[in-house]
C-alpha cells in the first residue's frame, strides 16, 4: 500500500469510526412464536391465547400461538429449546417440564439449562371428570368399580399432571387402572364425554365449560381447597380423608442465551397483563387463577416442582421409557 492508499484507507476509518452508531432495533420488532406443546383447546392453550393476546397489545406486535403437540411436551420444547435466543421464539410451559426428566430416559435438551424462565402465569387444580351419561357419579363410584374391573382413565400424555394425579390417587387408595394418554385435553375429553374411558383428571379451565353445560359429571377436584369455578365439587382430600394437594400450571419459557433484558420486559409485561380485567376475567372465568412472579421466582418454582413430582413418580413406582 502506497502512501496516498493509506491515508485514504484511515481517512476511510475515522470517517466511519466518526458516525453514530446504529441503534439496535427495539424489541419486538416483528411477530414473536408462542409454542403451545398440546393440541388447541386445552387448558395450557386457553391460558396462552389470553397471555398472547394481552402482550399482542401491549407490545405492539402480535404474539401467535403455534401448537407443536405430541411425545408428552418434548416435541414443542425440544423446537423451543433449539429456536434462536432472540425472544421471537417462546414456550409456554406446564407441569410436564418438570415430570419429564424423570419420565424419560433420553430427552433431547436439558429441563434447566436449556430455557430460561421468564414468568409463572397462572395456577388451577385439576377436575376429575366422567360422562355425563356414565354409572359412575362420585368419586366413592370410580374407586368401587376400580376394585372390581378394570377402569381406563385418559390424560394428556405420560408423564403430565393429569397422569400422575391418576396414579397417585390409584396409590393411595389401593386400586388399579389402565392409561390412556392422548396429545392434548381436546381430544382426551372428547374420548370422556363419548365413553370410550372411564375418567380424567383434566385442567379446570377446560372442563369447568363442559361441567356447567352438563357434557361432563364432575367428581372431584385436585387441590386443598374447592375450586372457586366449582365451589359445590368437594376435593379429592375432603372425600378420602388423605392429604391430596396438586395443581396444574402455565409459565412461559425463552430459549437460553436470550438477553436478560427480554427476558425481563417479557416478564414484567405478562404480570401487567395478569392485573388487566379483560385478562383475569378470561381466566378466573374457567378457574384459573393469575400468578405473575420474577424469572428468578419461577427458576425456583420450577426447581421446587422437579423435586416433588420426583418424589411422586418413585412412590409410585413409575420408571423411565
């Protein structure tokens, strides 16, 4: 390079080491992916809908709902899990990402590395349910029957909440019933209210329409205290006389390696949008009930949730596929 060359190469340099740099585009800048790992209608997908809608106007940019189900969550998580962690891609999360690792011998990611959580949404119990045309009216009927041939229940997949709260209630009262899982709440409750299985613990947000328009009978609920949806339905607790405590619920995930401050506003923006009445209305209608937390609140629920349903599935004696 000749003299003349190289002052015009650094004059070249300074000129553009002199202009302003370019700022980063704001986010969102343009439509950000809600995976929902179930079919559509369920109650993960109810809550997500109402979550993506919120953040839809509030964001300014739509938040869409792209349902990925099958393999018990892992198919829409493991698309999550290897999205690029820019928060256009998001997962919304249930009870499963926490069963998971100890259902499943190979999973494809791993539960805590691979996401970073951003918000716990909502909590709801679940409703054990049979058709409305069944022999089967309370709970006492269901566990009866079960000593004397063999029930079906359905679920939403191996290892989900519903499954497992099936499997406990099974435990403690010394009966024995055969699973049926499905993808999603959808078709599991169809398969209910047909006859085609005895049973389901299903999330109170999809079953609440389905017991109030008489296509299902409900039995019991899942969790310590009646369901404000349900308040004539006694707990599982109430009836057996044996503490019986669980709860379904919906978080929303990013994939890791997203920045913290997405992270951040995602999170602050979905607990304002729990505290809108158009949100909370959508919700408690059915019998959710909003939550809201910190990512680092959710990073330890979920941890928390890891450890006891562990415990569960080893009392159970449940073992990994």
């Amino acid at each position: 390079m000749n003299r003349r060359e190289l002052i015009t190469a650094l004059a070249a340099a300074c000129a553009s080491n002199a202009m302003p740099a370019r700022a980063a585009s704001p986010y969102p800048n343009r439509q950000v992916k809600v995976v929902v790992p179930f079919t559509a209608g369920g109650g993960t997908d109810v809550v997500a809908r109402a979550i993506a809608a919120s953040l839809s106007q509030s964001l300014g940019q739509t938040f869409y709902v792209d349902n990925k189900p099958g393999a018990s969550t892992v198919i829409g998580s493991d698309y999550v899990a290897k999205a690029a962690p820019d928060g256009y891609t998001l997962l919304v999360a249930s009870v499963p990402h926490a069963t998971n690792p100890w259902m499943m011998k190979n999973l494809p990611f791993d539960t805590v590395k691979a996401f970073a959580p951003i918000c716990l949404a909502v909590q709801a119990p679940f409703i054990m349910v049979a058709s409305s045309t069944s022999s089967i009216e309370s709970m006492d009927d269901a566990l009866a029957l079960a000593r004397t041939k063999k029930l079906a229940f359905a679920s939403t997949g191996s290892g989900t909440a519903d499954h497992l709260s099936m499997e406990l209630l099974a435990l403690q009262s010394g009966v024995s019933m055969t699973h049926v899982p499905y993808k999603g709440t959808g078709p599991a409750l169809a398969d209910v209210m047909g006859g085609h299985v005895d049973l389901m613990f299903a999330n109170v947000v999809a079953a609440a329409p389905l017991v109030k328009s008489g296509k299902l009978r409900a039995l019991a609920t899942s969790t310590a205290r009646r369901s404000p949806s349900l308040p004539d339905v006694r707990t599982v607790s109430e009836i057996s006389g044996k503490p019986f405590d669980v709860s379904a619920w919906t978080g929303l995930l990013a994939p890791a390696g997203t920045d913290p401050a997405i992270v951040e506003r995602l999170s602050a923006e979905v607990r304002k949008a729990l505290q809108t009445t158009i949100t909370r209305e959508a919700l408690t209608t059915n019998g959710a009930e909003p939550v809201g937390s910190t990512p680092a609140e959710f990073q330890a629920f979920i941890a928390h949730e890891m450890q006891t349903w562990g415990r569960i599935i080893a009392k159970a004696g449940i073992t990994p596929s």
